[in-house]
RNA sequence: GCUGGGGUGGCGGAAUUGGUAGACGCGAUGGACUCAAAAUCCAUUGUCCGCAAGGAUGUGAGAGUUCGAGUCUCUCCCUCAGCACCA
C-alpha cells in the first residue's frame, strides 16, 4: 500500500487547484492529437460572447456540464477534442465597447485575457492549443471566403426590402434576432425600414433543415423550435381573374376544406401588385392614403395580434375559380406580403377573417359546421367563428357534404386539382437570412462596386479585407456602416477593369461567424484553407453539443445551413454539424432572474476564491438537473463542501491505515451499484443525481470503515469529471504515477449486484402494512404464507376472506380483502 | 392565442417509468465534544391525533381507470420558456 505523502492535512483547495491546472498545462494533458487519433470525440460547448464584464455563472454553468461529460469520455477511452474560443467579433462585444468608450479592439486584447483566465480557473479539459477569436485577421479571412462561396453559388443576394431595424443599435437585424418585436441585444422596439441588404438564400434550403431535423439526436425542444420557425405548410394555390382588368392574382390557402365558404379575398397592404390593382379605380388615392396609414401604423406599433383588423376596399373583385361568383378585394392589415402569395380568399371559417368581415360587413357564408345541432344552428347564424377542420362536417361541395372535412383533406385536394381549380403548394415562413450590418466591429463583407463590372467579388488571394482600425467606431444611424466615412477602405480600384470603385461598407452579421468556428478549431494555424479536410473527415460531425436553448433558431439554424453549403460545394461529405445536441437550463438566484438591478448576479469568480472551482462546478451540477436548470442557494453550497472535505478527511485515512481493512461485501455492491448508477446518470446529463449517489456512497464508506484502497480509488475516479482537482491530488497522493483523467472509468461487476435477501412490501388492500425480507430464491408459496403470518397482517386479514392476491416477484404482494 | 416544460416537505430537488412517496443536500430541533464558540460527530425531522404502541392523511384542484396512481385518462387552475396576425 501507498505510504503517506498525504498527510492528514487542511484541504487547502486553491493550491491544490492551481497546481493542476498548471499540471494540466505544462504537460498537455487535455490536447489530443488531432492527426493521429484511434477514437475522436468532438466535445463542443458553445463559445462565449465576451460582451460584459467577464463569464458569467451561465457560461460557467454550461461549461462545467459540458466538461463533465468530456471528462468523463476521456475516461471512458475517447480521444476528447474539448476546444474553446471567443465570439468576440460583433455587435455584442461592440455595444460593450460603446458602453465602457474602449475601442473594441483594444477591449478585445483585455477581454481575451480576462476571459481566458477565468476560464482557466474553472479547470475544464480544455485543448488550449486550438483556440480561435473571430476577430483575428486570420479567422475572418475565412468568413469572409465563406461569403464569396455563397455568392459564387448564388445564395448570396442583395435586395432592397422593408427590413428590420434597431433605432438603438443603429442597424439592421434578421428576423430570428428580432424577438417578440423588440431588439435581441438591447431590447429596443424594432422599426421597418426598406434598405438595399446582402441576404443568404436559407430558405433554399427550408425542406432539407426540417427534414433532416428527423434523424438528429437533439433536445426535442429545440426541434420543435426550429420546426416551428421553419413552418411548413402545404395546401392549394388559386388563380384568379380580376374583374375589369387583364390581371389574375393568385391565392394561396391551406386550410382549402371549406373553400367553398370563400366570400372575399384580402391582399396584403405591402403587396407589389396592390398599385397595379388599383389602376383606374375611382378613389384610387383616398385608398393610398388609408394604406400609409396602415403600413405606418404596422411599422410603428403593429397591430395587436388579438383580432386587431383594419382594412379598406378596393373596388375591384375577383372571379372566383371555383364558383363562388365575384368576390371583393379588400386591403386587409392583417395580411401578409412575403407569405404566400400575399393574397388569401378569405371565409367564415377563419377566427382572422371572420373578425374583418364583421368590423366591415362583408358577406360570410359558412359551410363548416360542428356535429351538435345547437352549435351548428349557431354557426348557421354566424355567432362565431368555427375553424375545426379536424371535426366540423362540410356542407359543401356537394360531391363532399356531410362528410368531416380533417379525414377527406387529401380527396378535396385531388378533386381541386383534377379539375383543374388549383394547383398543390408548399410554403414556408422562412425567410432568408439578412446578414448585412450597418456597424464596425464585424468582418467586412467582401464586395466592391464598380461603375462599369457592376458587383464584384473581392478575389479570394486578396482576403481578409481588413477592418481598418478607426477612431470613431461608433454607429451613424444612417444606413451607413462608420466605415462609409473611411475613405482610404472604401476607395479601391476595380478588381476586374482596374478602374475606381467603391467597397461594400457593411460588415456580416456575428452569426455567420459563429456558424463555422468548429471547423476552424481544428485547425486554427491553416493559412491555406479555412480548415484540413482530413482532420474534418476524422472529427467531424461533432459527437456531443451542449449550450443554451436561446440558440434554437438562431445559431443552431444559421450554422446548419452553412454545413449544408459547405457540403453542397465539396468541402465536407455530411450535411448536419451535430450529432447530439443538448440545451442546458437557465440558473436562477433565490428563485428569480439574476439581474443588476436586483443585485443577485452571481460572480463565479468570487466563489471560486472562496469556495474553490471544485466545489463550484460540483455544487452547479448537483441543484438541478442539468437540461432543466435551477436555482443557485448560497446555503447550499456548504453540502458540497461538506462533501468534499469529508472526500478529503476518508482520502487521508485510508492512506494512513495499514492494509487490514476488509473488502466487505455490502460496500462491494453498494460500490458497483453506484458504478452503474453514475455512470447511467452521465450518460443522460442527470448529473445532480449522481452525485447524490456519490454521497450515498461516501457515507457508507465512511460508517462502515471498510473501504480499500481499490474502492476508494474507484470513487475517486467517478468523482473525477465533477471535482477534477481534489481527485487528480487524493489519486496522486495515494501513490498513483498516472494522470488520473487518462485512467480507465470503472466498470461494474454485474454479479456484485445480485441481491440475496429481497425485501418485499406487503399490502392490504393497496396499502403498505409490513415489510417482509426474504431470500431471493424463496418460492412464492412460502412467501405468500410468511407474509400472511406476520403479525402486523395478520390483524388485518382477521376474519376477512382473501379474495386475491397480487405478487409481483421481490417486489409487493398485495392481498385483496 | 398556439407550442413545449413544470406544479411533490420550511427550501433545492429524488422516485427503478404503474409497485414501500419524500433519496441526496440545505435548514431546523435535541444531544456528544468544548471553559465557551466554531468545526465535527450522533439522533430526529411531511402533516394531524396520541405519553406510547399505533392510526389517519398526504405529490396544484376535481373526477375516472386499476388490487395498487406523483406516474395513465378527462376537466380545470397556476407557473416558466419559446413563437406570435404565417392564411
């Protein structure tokens, strides 16, 4: 046995911790071989953004839970590639800049190392090798080259569009950064604004991000968010003429059951065709007017989403192609240019249209109803809207009534079709990606304007286009990027013809540079590609990813699509970056929001000084479960520091203690009970609970005094992933040569877990009256006599007749009286 | 409004997926050690009745299925998160 370097001492963690960390550096512990590796496993968690004052207790919090389970695949004989990086460029750390006055390149020189050093101190497995910070020449070079490659395929495209714009952050957003009508970063409420903008085709690729969603091992919330965002619907397009006019507009509807209910049509107060429509009609302006007056009020407020409608006629109507006669034409603010066609036949059956129609007066002729007479008489009658198509029975076409509108969806569609009536469709409410930004902190978007080439791309040997270092870095509000005003980056002459030209001034968007960053991890030095192709085929997809479920459509989306151009243009050979993805919960303090302004921010930094990253990162683990998240009570803290030192005190003894202590067969099952219990709980994230049996077992080894080196050796190393730096030093003290992160993870003996005695609850009537403890291979005859014998069932049974008996084997036996 | 979580002691949270509810931790109470305190250790700790033995009751509310329901079904309430005029 080992001989006491480990003195029965004080646990004095922060020494401890720093001297494996420096451990850990020196000898490279955590950097695999990127060219040779037998088993990969791309452990990735998703880069901060240093945009305030350093990490947070929710940086920390997902770090710790990824690095958990990298620690524990190292174990388990994984090549783990857990590398880590800064989201530095964009408007996050931008808006920080502005807030503090430093210019964001001299912040991001204090912030890299702010943030590195903390990083450090939580002693995650990270490979420091392999780093990347978007803002490095050498990794924008590379988005920008990703731009041209869209542009090349021509997924990128600049349009004018009324678009989404920030009246604080002085710029555009796309609209997955727009939530809830306010502003993603600031939270400012979001005005239109029609500007010419670079967009990335996603929507191409609309059906292939939701299908392949299917086969993706993800947290099923996030795929359900982005299934939602795609919004897939298929249903019928409509052509028809307009009265008076030479024009036919199409509709499109797919809730087409009841077009048969179809009274008047509504077009969107934006749409392109409204001017034409309106061509020769009487009070053609007075309608301009009121449509201003709609498209402001739209852009300003918005319309509340609650039945809020106002609308105004056009004087024309339709044709109706299915035989529904001339239907008006409204205006409707309700309706929605860049859906569908923009224009919709509208009816009784939608809670929307029905609102108009009543606010203006328009016709509704039902011809959906519920089963129930009395509903129906009252739908009849128009009292409300009914909009069931899985229940409500069809009147007509005749060819379909009585029939339930849900189970004949498919037969209406075929009807319309072969009578020529329509024509099937898919839409989606995707839109495409707008990447352009009008600030400074970004990479530049790689494109000049020549007078006679018209759009050139910047040729790929002249990238990066650097950002040029300026001092007022500050948004215009202009439409303009600040680097508009610089004149020596926007005068260029033209790559083609040689001739002056101007260079585009936007910069991209931050999350196209995240959308790429784990390739780049794998090779961060490449000047000659934005990443090895063969290190990508080895690693790549990521085998586990673990952050927020706020990046279900932002991130997660945008950094999909871009792996699937990648593997469009030959780059890669998979079209999904993820494997596996998991979304971790939200920490809360005391039960509410951390916030400033309620002072109950967590600095991790300060726990760490007074608590050590140990019991931090295994207190963060053990309050909730993981992908649920929970609630941060400084109370708590104190079990886990109870836990360990008590690791600490039981790691000394058994040092100290001659070999006699006995190998006792409880704790052997206990032990490789809780092997295949921590082990499990690992493997789904429940981390919280397999620390709790930790404990479990820590308490039994300490009552029964009877822990061997080898059990105690085998606790340590399942304690390893939580409290790495208490586990790697009781390892080391307990003589042990190796790291203790490149040990084998203990394997359970499944013969040790057979339970001799069983111990069986004995019921009457449903409730537990005793429990009876029984050798395992008793026969249940004998059991059931036993437990009918025992005095406390006895008294229960007396003078009643067992009518059954239910016996679930080791489990219960229930007596029916 | 729609979608998806969730509601269990004083608190954070467990529960083998229909089988002894409250693991583990915090807190609390009592005790040991100490001149004393801290730390540590031991015991108790859902609620109600009872000196006790024991009993009753108990997982947001109400019904139901079952020998048996925190778990399944229906109705309702509350709460968190995401989306929100998508035809």
């Amino acid at each position: 046995m080992a001989t006491g370097k480990l003195k029965i001492k004080k646990y004095d963690f922060s020494k401890i911790e720093r001297k494996w960390q420096k451990i850990w550096a020196s000898q490279k512990t955590h950097q695999p071989n990127l060219d040779g590796s037998e088993n990969p496993f791309y452990n990735l968690m998703m880069f901060p953004y240093p945009s305030a004052e350093g990490l947070h207790a929710g940086n920390m919090y997902a770090f710790t839970g990824a690095d958990v389970y990298g620690r524990f695949q190292r174990m388990n004989g994984k090549d783990v590639f857990e590398p880590i990086g800064l989201d530095g460029f964009g408007i996050h750390s931008e808006n920080y800049a502005l807030k503090i006055g430093t210019h964001p390149l001299k912040l991001s020189k204090i912030s890299e190392k702010r943030y590195y050093k903390q990083l450090k101190s939580i002693g995650n497995s990270y490979a420091w090798d392999s780093k990347v910070e978007t803002y490095d020449p050498e990794y924008y070079k590379w988005t920008q080259w990703l731009f041209l490659q869209l542009y090349k395929k021509g997924l990128a495209y600049k349009k004018k569009a009324s678009v989404n714009w920030c009246p604080k952050c002085l710029t555009v957003l796309a609209d997955e950064q727009v939530i809830g009508g306010e502003c993603e970063r600031c939270g400012s409420k979001v005005e239109k604004k029609e500007l010419e903008q670079w967009f990335f085709k996603i929507t191409d690729y609309a059906e292939k991000l939701l299908s392949n969603l299917e086969s993706l091992d993800w947290s099923e919330r996030v795929k359900i968010a982005q299934r939602n965002w795609i919004g897939k619907s298929s249903g019928l397009v409509f052509s028809s003429p307009v009265k008076d006019t030479d024009l036919v507009i199409e509709t499109f509807s797919a809730h087409f059951e009841a077009y048969c209910a179809d009274t008047f049509v509504a077009i969107a107060p934006d749409h392109y065709l409204l001017p034409k429509l309106l061509d020769g009609v009487q009070n053609r302006d007075a309608i301009l007017k009121k449509v201003a007056d709609m498209l402001k009020k739209r852009g300003d407020q918005g319309y509340s989403t609650t039945n809020e409608v106002e609308g105004v006629f056009t004087g024309r109507y339709i044709i109706d192609p299915v035989g529904n006669g001339e239907l008006p034409i409204w205006i409707a603010s309700y309706a929605l240019a860049d859906y569908g066609t923009g224009i919709v036949k509208c009816s009784a059956h939608d809670e929307r249209d029905f609102a108009f129609a009543k606010k203006y007066g328009i016709k509704l002729k039902p011809v959906l109803f519920p089963e129930d007479p009395e509903q129906k008489k009252k739908v009849m009658n128009l009292e409300y809207c009914f909009s069931d198509m899985t229940s409500g029975i069809l009147s007509e076409p005749l060819e379909f009534s009585g029939r339930v509108a849900g189970e004949i969806r498919e037969a209406i569609a075929d009807y319309a079709v072969a009578k020529g009536l329509a024509k099937r469709e898919t839409k989606f409410k995707l839109r495409d990606w707008l990447i352009s930004r009008q600030r400074y902190w970004g990479p530049p978007i790689p494109i000049i304007y020549c007078d006679k080439c018209g759009t050139v791309p910047v040729p790929e040997k002249d990238l990066p286009v650097k950002l040029p270092n300026v001092k007022d870095f500050r948004p215009t509000g202009t439409g303009h990027s600040p680097l508009a005003s610089v004149k020596s980056f926007v005068n260029v002459s033209c790559p083609v013809c040689k001739a002056p030209a101007q260079r585009e001034t936007d910069v991209s968007d931050t999350f196209l540079d995240s959308a790429w960053y784990f390739f780049r991890y794998l090779d961060n030095e490449n000047k000659n590609e934005p990443f090895s192709k063969l290190r990508a085929s080895k690693w790549l997809p990521v085998d586990m990813y673990i952050g927020g479920a706020e990046h279900s459509v932002l991130h997660l989306l945008y950094t999909r699509f871009i792996t699937m151009v990648m593997n469009d243009i030959g780059l890669i050979d998979f079209e999904e970056p993820f494997k596996k993805f998991r979304a971790h919960g939200l920490i809360i303090k005391d039960g509410a929001k951390m916030s400033k302004s309620k002072g109950n921010v967590i600095n991790p930094d300060e726990y760490i000084k007074r608590f050590g990253s140990d019991v931090l990162r295994t207190y963060l683990m053990f309050l909730a479960p993981f992908e649920q998240g929970g609630d941060f009570q400084d109370g708590g803290i104190v079990g886990v520091v109870r836990f360990l030192e008590r690791v600490w005190r039981l790691g000394s003894r058994i040092n100290n203690q001659e070999s006699k202590i006995s190998n006792d067969v409880n704790t052997q099952k206990l032990l490789h009970k809780t092997i295949k219990k921590v082990t499990k709980d690992i493997e789904n994230l429940s981390y919280n609970t397999a620390i709790s049996s930790l404990m479990i077992l820590l308490n039994a080894l300490e009552k029964e005094d009877s822990a061997s080196k080898q059990t105690f050796e085998s606790f340590i190393k399942l304690l390893n992933p939580f409290a790495p730096h208490i586990s790697h030093e009781l390892w080391s003290g307990l003589g042990n040569k190796s790291v203790l992160d490149q040990e084998e993870w203990p394997k359970f003996d499944k013969n040790k877990l057979e339970e001799h005695i069983v111990k069986i609850a004995i019921q009457v009537n449903g409730k537990t009256r005793a429990v009876l403890e029984m050798e395992a291979t008793s026969d249940d005859g004998a059991i059931e006599s036993e437990a009918k014998n025992m005095p406390d069932i006895k008294k229960w049974l007396e003078g009643k007749s067992v009518k059954k008996v239910i016996h679930v084997k080791g489990k219960i036996i229930n007596f029916v009286v």
